[in-house]
C-alpha cells in the first residue's frame, strides 16, 4: 500500500471539498446531521463519514433521477468499505472539485457516465478508508495490520480483538490518505453484480422523499413566472396593477427573462400571474417555424461547411463510382422536448452575499457559478443542496430556473420556492435539435456495401451551453454516425447549422438521431439485396464479437425467422453507445386507426461489467418506454416562434396500455462497465421503423411514425 504525505486536512482543502461545504450540516438529513451537530462525525475522505454510533453516510456525486445512482455508486465504495449495503446511508455530495465527472469535466449527471467515472475512483476510495481503519487499529491494539480485518463494520484483530468502525473513525481520520490502496479482484466482488434493491425506494413509497417540488422553508413564499411566448424574447412593459391588489401577493418582479409573482401560496400567485399584461418584444425568433428549422438544416446538409467526424477510410469516391448500384436516402428527426414530469423547479435564499439554492440539478457547479455571475457574489459564498429529481433527460443540466429563483429571492428578500407550470416549462425547454441524416452507399452485384458515406446536419448544443468555438467538431453531435460494420471505404461529415432554436441534450443525445438513420438505412441495403436484415448484418460484423453476439442473443430471443401472427412484423437494430453494445427486435401492428401498436421489445445487451443487474433491466425498460414515444408521437412543431404543444394532451407520453413487453437478455461481461441510461432510447428507433418497413412495405424515413405519416408514405 502507498501512502502519500498528505494529511486529511490537505487533502480535503487540495480537492476543495472545504470550501465547498461539505461539513455543513444543513446539507446532510436525519441522523448524520445530528451526529455533526454533536461533534461525533469523522470524514476520512471526501465520500465516507462514520460516526460514533458505526452509521456510515456515503456521499453520491451525481443527481438521482430515477436511474439508480443512489444505489450504483453506494455500492462501488460499500464493496470495498466492507459493508453490508444495509448498514449505509446516502446522501448528496456539494458542489466541489472531488466531485467533478472526469468524463465530462464537471460535476454533472448524464451521458451515460456515471457509474463508468466512477467504476475504479470510488472503489478506491472505499478502499482507503477500509485501510485507515485498518491502520487505526494496528495502532491502538499494537498488532501488525496483516493480522487484521475489516468486514461488515467491524474490525477483527488477533486473540479476540475487535471494535467497530465507529469506534476507530476518529483515529482514522486523523491518518494520512492512502494513495493506491489495494482494491479488490472482481472474482472477490460480494455487492457488485449482485441485484441490490434500491436505497431510495422506501423514502420515494412513503413520501418521504425530498423532490425541489417539496422543499419548504421557514418564511418561504412562492413564485410563478411569465416568460415570451417566443423563446429569446423579451419584455417591454407590462402593467401589473391588478395582481398587486389580489390576495396573498407579495410582489410583482421583472427579471432578465420574464415578470415573476411572489406570492404566500403558489396558487395566489399563478392566479394573479393570469392577470398581467407584458408587451413581449420576440426578437428574430418570432420568424420560427419547425418547417424551417427542418428546411434551412436539410439545405446545410447539402451545401454547409463540412466537418470530418473521423478520417475517412479507403477510397470512398472511387468505391462509389466502381460500384454496382447506388443508394442514397435522408431521415429526419424532428425537435424533441424533455418534459420530465416535475415541472422546472427550484428555491433560493440570497441574505445579502450568501446563497442557499436548493432543488433539482444535473449541474451542480454550473448552477453555482451561473448564480454567482448574476448575483455577483463569489461562488464559495453559494450552499447548493440537491434533492431528488422528478425526471431529468438532460432538461436539469439548463440553469435557467435555478437562475430566476435566485434573482426573485434577491429581490424580495425572502427564500422563494420558484416553481414554473407545466405550460411555461413545454414551451421554454431547450429542445432536442432537429437533424437531418443523408447516407450514400455504393454495393456490389451481391448488394453488400462497398463504400458508405455518411453526413449529419443538426444544430451544435456544445456550441450553445459551453462556447464551442464555431466550424469545430461537437462530438456530441457524432455519437454513433460511425457504424459498426465492415465496410471497406468510409467517410463521415458533420455539417453544424444554427437554426436559432434554443438546443439542449436530450436522452441519449445524437445517438437518437443518428441510430435511427443508420439502422434504417442498413435494412434498406438488406432489403435491395433480397436479403434477410439479421442476416445481412451479421455478414459484416466479423472481428466484431461483441456486436455479433448481441445481434445473435435479441434474434434468438424474440424468435427472429419463426412465424408470426397474421398482421405483425418484426424489425431489427444494433448499435454501440456509451460503451455499451445493443441490439432490439421490434414486434409491431397497425391498429385500427393506422397508428403503430409495439407489442413487444427484445433486448440484448452488453454493458460490461454490471454493478447492479436490476439497475440495468429498470433502466433498459425506461428507455425503451421513452423511445417508443419519441418514434411513434412526439415533435415540436413551432408556428411564428411559438411552440404548440403546451402540455400532455398536445405532446402524450406512452401510456400504460401502450406500453410494449420487453424481455431483456444481459451478457454477462468482465470489460469496463458502460452507460446503461440511454442507448435503449436510441436503438429502438431504428427497430421499430424497421418492423413498420416490412409490414407495409414502404419506408417511413421522418420522425415521429403516426398514422398521418403512414397514409403518406
């Protein structure tokens, strides 16, 4: 084992979890903030407190939005903690540089990296503070610590010694951090593999469970906000004489985006929000409609700056010209809207140059600072506290809402719950950006592909949220436009056009888009060659076990070949995201409307080493549950800037009866895990596009695939 120099102090002050408050104990519910109140918690390192009494409190770094965090991480450090998961607690980590996602350079939850940052850091650090109690009671009992072990919150030394965790947590805190503790085999693994229930299923049942929809506050009053209809608007005036004379209302505010109404309840304050009339100034947005946004990308498809995604391999332009026949097609994936289930969210208490924001996040760092800049204050004066989240896909990783609490609190001098309505938060999402996907493949007289050229054409996120500087590759926008196959000449473009639509990553992000298109477009050669589309596949998947054996697994599983009954088909798709490998069978009808009806989902998946299988099967049917709606009803459409689905009604997630079977089979892995949250959404784009291809013999090449876009196909 090596031990650096470094003291507990330093090491907590190097990775800036002081500053960042990780010692307070408002941040830390029940009985772990007891325990600090009394001066009895020990923190050996930045993810593990132990107090006397032997409770254990283990930090989680990314948000919980239903995908199980709570629970994964937990389970990497209680592995090598050697505790049972029984004996822990979980609570939020603060923002802090210890925290930071190194995969994505800042402390945020999504792309499917959470439990692959944290496969090997968190292990570690369950190991080390295994090793400084260790250590600690080497010391006190005067033995050699290879005579000791630790197992189950206790320690075992020689001639019958023993004591708790607790019990040597102050000594051990006190000791220098081991810098390469010894981890454990995964042969050795007692917790990870295993299916763990779920930490926060009893607090989620029995409502207990603290969602920024329920934060309350001593004082606390509420605010509803008015935002231009045009996203990117602004206001002019507005007369709020009305609302300053209804019940309850506190105050009437203007904030950079909008005019906000503070009230004692938030019904009072929504209420006399009805009343206010606001003079939008809408700005070059009001000139949007999704008709152009979907035109003026399809035209920089054709004519925009190209960007090379990867070198292109082989002579794609001479393999072209020397082919048999070929084939060209464009898809089209129309804007998206996460609309999670909790509404935009969030409260603040600004006292003078001290902060206290609390609610919903994928962001913790960015909401710090983003509020620090508005409010000019530094970001260490800012105490963030995040609570569970009511659905996230990427929406929560925006700042905006969090931004608006803190400016409304700052001008009532009160903590204010914000808390937007459902209409405000369909109509001013950052949205999936639209793309257009253009493929061009050369085949040979056996109709396989010899030469394959593949273009995406969309709006850049990265460009929007962090600055990327203009004609530069967002490889956010080039998720899985490289294809799997054997191909012998190759070439992938990106072509990036601002549309001036507000953009936002979206579960799975362009995996969604580009999946669908490359799926489809590989039955389309399937179907040219006379050949079978499982089949076709698999002949280009040599060298390429992983893909191979998926593809193998879903086909066997959903009865790929066997007969089906009268007015069904079946459609099949494959890809790699995340580090995971997938493949889908859809099982679809038409029903009596001409609408799709998927009757079941088969899931092969690879996901290299798993932390907790059941994770991975209840993310897997989340996923595909969600895609299914984005493949079968969901767009945003925009008329003169505004966007026309306000709510469920106009945008209708899948409903219960709706809802496929899925029978999931995993492989059993010992690569590196891979992100489980969001490949199922992209993949069964392309799978059920597929199954519809072959039920009614024509090809549906846009999204979504309603009734109305199959009478015109």
């Amino acid at each position: 084992m090596t031990v650096t120099n470094t003291s507990r102090r330093s090491f907590l002050q190097t990775s800036a979890v002081a500053s960042g408050g990780l010692l307070m104990a408002m941040h830390l519910p029940g009985t772990l903030g007891q325990a600090m109140a009394a001066g009895t918690l020990h923190t050996p390192n930045a993810w593990v407190h132990i107090a006397d009494d032997n409770s254990i409190t283990i930090l989680a770094a990314r948000s919980e939005m239903g995908q199980g965090v709570y629970t994964s991480m937990p389970m990497l450090i209680a592995e090598e903690l050697n505790v049972d998961m029984s004996q822990i607690r979980v609570s939020d980590a603060p923002p802090a540089a210890v925290y930071v996602n190194a995969l994505l350079g800042a402390q945020i939850t999504g792309g499917s990296t959470s439990v692959r940052d944290g496969w090997e850091k968190l292990r570690v650090a369950g190991a080390q503070v295994r090793e400084m109690l260790i250590s600690a009671a080497a010391a006190k009992w005067g033995v050699d610590r290879q005579q000791i072990k630790a197992d189950k919150g206790m320690l075992f030394g020689p001639k019958g010694l023993k004591a708790s965790y607790g019990e040597l947590a102050a000594a051990a805190a006190v000791l220098p951090v081991p810098e390469k503790p010894p981890i454990k085999d995964p042969k050795d693994f007692r917790i990870v593999g295993k299916r763990i229930k779920r930490v926060d299923t009893p607090a989620k049942t029995n409502g207990t469970a603290e969602f920024g929809i329920d934060v309350k506050l001593p004082g606390m009053v509420y605010a509803t906000v008015q935002q231009c209809p045009v996203i990117g608007g602004k206001v002019k005036s507005f007369d709020a004489a009305q609302a300053k004379g209804m019940p309850g209302v506190l105050a009437v505010v203007q904030i950079s985006d909008g005019v906000a109404v503070v009230a004692d309840t938030w019904w009072r304050a929504k209420k006399a929000s009805d009343t206010v009339k606001v003079q939008w100034d809408e700005g070059a947005g009001a000139a949007l409609s999704d008709a152009s946004v979907i035109e003026a990308t399809r035209q920089a498809a054709k004519t925009g700056k190209v960007l090379e995604i990867t070198k292109p391999q082989g002579d794609v332009a001479a393999a072209l010209k020397g082919a048999a026949k070929v084939i060209e097609a464009e898809y089209i994936s129309p804007m998206q809207s996460h609309s999670p289930l909790e509404p935009m969210n969030f409260t603040a208490h600004v006292q003078g140059n001290k902060v206290l924001l609390i609610g919903p996040t994928q962001f913790q760092q960015g909401a710090q600072g983003a509020v620090a800049a508005v409010l000019n204050v530094k970001p260490e004066d800012i105490t963030l506290k995040t609570t569970y989240l009511g659905g996230g896909f990427g929406r929560r990783l925006e700042l905006d809402f969090i931004v608006q609490a803190a400016e409304i609190s700052k001008a009532v001098n009160k903590p204010v719950k914000l808390l937007w309505t459902r209409e405000e938060d369909m109509t001013h999402d950052y949205y999936r950006p639209a793309g257009v996907n253009q493929i061009k493949a050369g085949v040979d007289a056996s109709g396989m592909p010899v030469a394959m050229h593949f273009k995406v054409a969309s709006q850049s996120v990265t460009q929007r949220a962090f600055g990327l500087p203009k004609d530069t590759l967002d490889p956010f926008m080039a998720e899985a436009s490289v294809a799997g196959y054997n191909i012998a000449n190759t070439q992938h473009d990106l072509v990036i056009e601002d549309t001036g639509v507000r953009v936002g990553y979206w579960r799975a992000v362009s995996h969604s888009m580009n999946v669908f298109a490359n799926e489809s477009f590989v039955d389309e050669l399937a179907k040219n060659a006379g050949q079978d589309p499982y089949a076709y596949r698999m002949k280009m998947l040599n060298g390429k076990p992983r893909f191979a054996n998926v593809l193998k697994l879903a086909a066997e599983k959903a009865g790929w070949g066997k007969p089906l009954a009268a007015g069904r088909s079946r459609g099949i798709a494959l890809m790699e995201g995340y580090d995971s490998y997938m493949a889908q069978v859809a099982e679809i009808s038409l029903n009596k409307d001409g609408s799709v009806r998927v009757h079941k989902v088969t899931v092969a998946a690879d996901v290299g080493h798993m932390v907790n299988p059941d994770t991975v099967e209840a993310q897997l049917q989340s996923s595909i549950v969600f895609g299914v709606g984005a493949v079968l009803k969901h767009q945003i459409t925009m008329k003169n800037g505004r966007v026309q689905e306000t709510n469920y009604n106009s945008y209708e997630p899948v409903r219960m009866y709706e809802s496929p079977q899925i029978d999931i089979v995993l492989v059993k892995s010992t690569e590196k895990p891979g992100g489980i949250g969001e490949p199922g959404t992209a993949v069964v784009a392309p799978a059920i596009a597929n199954a519809v291809a072959s039920l009614i013999g024509k090809r549906v090449r846009r999204l979504p695939i309603t009734a109305e876009a199959l009478r015109q196909a």
